[in-house]
C-alpha cells in the first residue's frame, strides 16, 4: 500500500499518491481526491487506529 490520508475534523478525508512536495505537484503523475463526509472519515479513522494499534 503506498497512499497518504489526512482526516481533518473526522469529517473529511484527503487521500490518493499526491505528495505534497514541488515534484508531486509539477512533475510526478499523482492523484488526490477530498472527501467530505463524516461517515467516511470515522471508517478511515476506524481504519488508521486500527493499524496503529497492530503496530504495537
């Protein structure tokens, strides 16, 4: 897996292969979509604790 996801407010999402750098934004073919609803930002954080916690 090699996406970024930001959850902002656990109401919205900001995901895909965009990397926020000078490359990414002008050269590197990358996506981003935002997203916003809280039902699917609660499940992306559901998603993230649930790694962060296997990660212990």
């Amino acid at each position: 897996m090699h996406h970024k996801v930001l959850i902002i407010d656990n109401k919205t999402v900001v995901t895909g292969s965009f990397n926020p750098s000078k490359n990414g934004d002008e050269k590197n073919d990358e996506n981003l979509i935002i997203i916003h609803d809280s039902d699917v930002a609660e499940k992306y954080a559901e998603e993230f604790l649930g790694v962060w916690d296997a990660a212990d």
